[in-house]
C-alpha cells in the first residue's frame, strides 16, 4: 500500500454526516487524504497501522476539531463599488423597494459594474474571497447578474471562473440573467427575457461558463410567467435552476423552484405552506441569507419550523452583494441564523456544510467528511464546534485548510 498523504491524529472530527451523532462527531479520532480524496475518517483505534507507517505525514491535531471545508452557495461577489449611501437613505426610511423604483439599487451596482474593467473585478472579488476562506471556506458559488447585457455578463462569468484557477478555492457559477430591468430595456420586458433566455443563454452554455442560472422572482423584478421562461430554456440546455424567492411578498416562487426541479430556492421570508410542500417533494435546498434579512431590518422570518418538519434541508449564505448584504463573514451569517432565525448552532454548520454542498448539487464530492469525498476539511483550535456560529466578528479562524480542487494547496500545518 501506498502511504496517504497526510494522517491527523488525536484529533476531534464534526464529520456532518447525517443521521449520528450531534455533528456527526468522533471523538480520540484520525483524519487522512491521499491523491486529494478522503482515505480515513474515523476513531483512532480503527487506524490500520502505527500512524507513521500509514502516512508521509503526520500531524498531531492536539484535540482541534476538523470540519468539512465551509460552503458558501449564494454569493454576488463579483461587482464594482458600494451602496454607503444607499444604506444611510434606508436609515432614514427609504424603503429598498423605492429605491430600486428610483433607479438605484441593483441598477446602481451594474453601472459601476459595466464601467470598471476586468481586472478590477477581479481584484475586489478576489479581496473577498481571501476574507472568505481564511474562514475556512473552500467551496464557493459566485453568481453573475450585475451586468445584464451580453458582454459584461459573460466578463462577471469569465472573471468568477478566473478566480476558481487562481484561488485555493473551489469556484461554481451561475447566470443570473433576470435580476433587475435594465433601462435600456424599460417598457420592453418581453424583449428584455427573450434575450436573456435566448442569446445570452446561449452564448453563457456555449463556453461552459455557468453551472446553473437564478433569478430575481418579485414585485420588482421579475414575474413567475417570466421567470419559467427562463428556466425553461435553461434546463433545455441541460442547466440547473435556483431562485431567488419569496424574499419581499410571496409570489410563489419556491413552488416555481420545485415544479422546475431548482437546486435550491432562496431567502423564502415569504414562502407558505404549499411552497414548502412543494420544495419537500422535489427535494429543493432551502437557502436562508439572513444578511439580507438584517441589513433590510425585515421581520418576517422564513417559516423554519415548517422546512424541518416537511424534512426540506436548510442551508445558510452570505449572500454577500453591495445591495443588501454587504457582508464576507459566513461565521457571522452563521451567528445570525442563529440569534434571528432559530437555528441550532448544528443547524447552521449543516447549513454551510452538508446541506451546502447540495444546494450546488456537489454532495456527491465534498461537505462530509466521508471517506472517498474531496480532501475538502478545515482544522479549529476551539473546544466545541459550536463556537463556529457564537464567535462574532471575524474572530476565528482555522489553523489548517485544505480543498482537493484548489491548484496550489493551501496546507499550513500545525506545529
Ligand atoms: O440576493 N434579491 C436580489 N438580489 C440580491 C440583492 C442585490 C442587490 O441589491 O444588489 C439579494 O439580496
Ligand atoms: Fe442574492
């Protein structure tokens, strides 16, 4: 036998693995990848050898918790400038929805957007996606939607793509062709989705620059009837759905999600019991972004108790965008699911984690730690894992991460 590439020993693992213990944990355990792939995941005394002859290298975990890399799964983290000001008018009062009426608002993110250039892009999401794994994240999904044209949508694409070749980070995209109605477009809707679910859809297929596509289902976006004409085309293409849903009314956007089989339907503050029936039997992810929910200071809160009762599984994001969630902590969006929403502190790394990994419809690859999944694990000096959704404020950090698909490994050992 070949020796694995590396073996922690004395560690605790939150495996996430459904249906054991809390977490998932193994106490007294040992950890090995080899080749990038999970080789051993288990108690200590299940080790097949002395730890030595088993791996090139050894590491003494000194009773850290290993977790599944954390999955970020909703973000618009490519885009030019900030909404400051945006925030103080809505402190006053202005509502979000008068705002984006006014032509502010997304539309005021994809001005700034169209005007800088690619490198710029680059350059600031790359900023925040540095803040986001040295949280321990190794999975993240980056949504286009800040361009809604031909060409700056297919940049926002090609530059999360970029950013998945140069990062330590596994990147997957989606085309969100239907987030807002660009001016040029004001009174022609009907052309405006035509072309977003017609050339643009294609030429985004064509250079295999999406994993899926999204889009905004509300009274100021866009409409179900529009919203299933774009999906439609999109899954004739052979792409994955999600959704923004339900986030400002109830439009019936989760049923919409699940009647097109969506990956996952997301913020649902609005979603009723038929939606959530809905997503339950098309198996659609639930994605709370309570950041969202706290910069807008909303108080409708998306009916949780009814996702774990229909068993729809409930994943959290950042959502991290310059409109309503200018926010690059998942532990913090961890801490808010909590103390806004009432997750369990396991509830919410299942969210960034296991659950995570299925709204991407990557669970097949990474966010358990199972043997034979991605070598995607992160390592804490804490004594309880779920300290990852009460420390506040950016405050902690792994002292080891790995993830299989990165192109230069990001290993720090533990001394
Ligand atoms: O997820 N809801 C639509 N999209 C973003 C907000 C985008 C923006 O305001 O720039 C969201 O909250
Ligand atoms: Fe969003």
């Amino acid at each position: 036998m070949s020796k694995w590439d590396h073996l922690w020993i004395n560690a605790r693992l939150a495996t996430m693995r459904e249906g054991t213990t809390a977490y998932g944990a193994i106490e007294n355990a040992a950890f090995a990848d080899s080749g990038g792939r999970i080789v051993f995941a288990g108690p200590m005394r299940n080790l097949p050898g002395k730890p030595d002859a088993l791996a090139t290298r050894v590491v003494e975990a000194n009773k850290q918790w290993i977790t599944p890399g954390l999955i970020d799964c909703h973000t618009h983290l490519v885009f030019a400038g900030n909404r400051a000001p945006e925030f103080e008018q809505r402190l006053k009062g202005v509502s979000y929805e008068a705002i984006s009426k006014a032509g502010g608002g997304i539309m005021s993110t994809v001005r700034a957007t169209r005007a800088a250039d690619d490198d710029t892009l680059f350059k600031q999401a790359q900023a925040r996606l540095t803040a986001l794994l040295g949280q321990g994240v190794t999975t993240i999904e980056i949504k286009s939607g800040y361009g809604l044209d031909l060409e700056t949508e297919l940049r926002l694409l090609r530059v999360a793509r970029r950013l998945g070749e140069a990062s330590a980070m596994r990147v997957t995209t989606t085309y969100l062709g239907l987030h807002a109605l660009p001016p040029e477009y004001a009174n022609k809707r009907v052309a405006y989705v035509a072309e977003m679910s017609g050339p643009v859809l294609r030429a985004v297929a064509a250079e295999g620059l999406a994993d899926a596509v999204d889009a905004f289902c509300e009274g100021i976006a866009f409409t179900v009837d529009e919203t299933a004409q774009f999906f439609s085309a999109a899954t004739a293409l052979g792409l994955k759905v999600k959704l923004h849903a339900d986030q400002l009314s109830d439009t019936n956007g989760a049923a919409l999600a699940a009647k097109f089989g969506a990956l996952s339907a997301d913020h649902l503050e609005y979603t009723d019991a038929s939606g959530v029936a809905a997503m339950a039997k098309a198996g659609t992810i639930a994605v709370l972004l309570p950041g969202a929910f706290f910069v807008l200071r909303e108080t409708r809160k998306p009916p949780v108790e009814a996702f774990r009762r229909a068993k729809v599984p409930i994943a959290i994001a950042t959502d991290c965008n310059p409109g309503t969630s200018p926010n690059v902590s998942l532990h913090t969006t961890m801490a808010m699911a909590c103390t806004l929403f009432g997750l369990t502190p396991e509830e919410a790394l299942a969210g960034v984690t296991r659950n995570a990994a299925r709204a991407l419809g990557l669970s097949a690859e990474t966010g358990t730690l199972e043997v034979g999944k991605a070598a995607d694990y992160a390592v804490w000096p804490i004594d309880h894992p779920a300290e990852l959704s009460y420390w506040i404020g950016g405050n902690i950090s792994p002292s080891a991460i790995a993830c299989s698909a990165a192109l230069a490994a990001a290993n720090q050992e533990v001394p």
